[in-house]
C-alpha cells in the first residue's frame, strides 16, 4: 500500500496520454529579488541549478516550448506538455503580462496546461479570480514555494515572508 500519491501517478489518472512539463522563463522576477522585500534572494534562488538548456528567458515562450518538445521527442513522440513556469515567482507582475504569458503558452501546440510556480505572498483575489476562469478552460496547477512552516527558518533562508502569509494564500 501506498502512502501517499506521487505526482507522476495523479498525472496519469487525469489525462489518456503521457504528459511531460516543459520549463519555461517567462522573464518574472520575485519581491525578493527586485529590492521590494530584499534584493538578495532566499536561499532557492538560483534558478540556473533547475532550469534545463531550452529554458531562456531571452526565447519568446512559445519557442522555449517547441525546443522543449524538441528535447523530449526522441524520448516520447506522441507525448503532451504541460508548460511549467517554474523560474521566480511566475504570479509576479501585473495581471495583463501574467494573461499574454499563460495564454501564448497555452497557444502551443501540444500544451494541455500549465503548472505555475509562485511565492504564497505574490498571490491576489483579482489574479486568483483569473486562475479560477482559466482552470474552466484546461489543466491548472499553482505551485506554492512555502519552504517552511517555522518562522524562524524562513527568516533565516530569507523568504521574506512569514507562515501566516503561505497560509492566508491556501
């Protein structure tokens, strides 16, 4: 018996066919990083340990996506993508860019989804409204970068953010 449900094994009982997520830098930054709360970062910040080849922010999003089709098509032809915004904080901007991003991603061909990275504190009724509207139309998934539930570490990590901030986003 399992005791808890891999993302891998979700994933499969929600769509026919394989899905991959293909990473993509849509060129957001982080309060955390801007001078808005600090301009140093947390200790997760340096994207570069997690962002494959084909993730450039200096791409349009839509070419990030068809070199990511490219790099796994040799592994799985027939697959579809989920595109995974995934560097910064990727609920960090005004609502308008955040809209054109999702939807160019959207628009390739192939993507079934998004799945989006954020910080709890980078979250809005008005961009939660939108999200709800767009998880109508396709596959949504929010990732939260929560880190922690103690204080103390977030202070220390330097998340600039408190747990009462990541729970008032759930």
């Amino acid at each position: 018996m399992e005791h808890y449900n891999s993302f891998s094994k979700w994933i499969r009982e929600r769509f026919p066919f394989r899905v991959q997520k293909i990473s993509v830098d849509a060129g957001f930054s982080c309060p955390n990083r801007d001078g808005s709360i600090s301009s140093g970062g947390c200790s997760f910040c340096d994207n570069r340990t997690f962002n494959p080849s084909y993730c450039n922010r200096t791409l349009s999003i839509g070419q990030q996506i068809s070199d990511g089709k490219a790099f796994f098509a040799r592994k799985y032809p027939d697959m579809k993508y989920l595109a995974y915004f995934q560097a910064y904080s990727n609920t960090y901007a005004d609502l308008d860019t955040i809209k054109r991003r999702y939807e160019e991603a959207l628009a390739c061909d192939g993507v079934v989804g998004l799945v989006v990275g954020t910080r709890p504190d980078c979250i809005s009724d008005e961009l939660l409204d939108y999200l709800e509207r767009l998880n109508r139309q396709t596959f949504l998934t929010v990732e939260y970068g929560i880190e922690s539930t103690c204080d103390a570490t977030l202070e220390r990590i330097n998340r600039g953010h408190t747990f009462e901030c990541s729970r008032r986003a759930i």
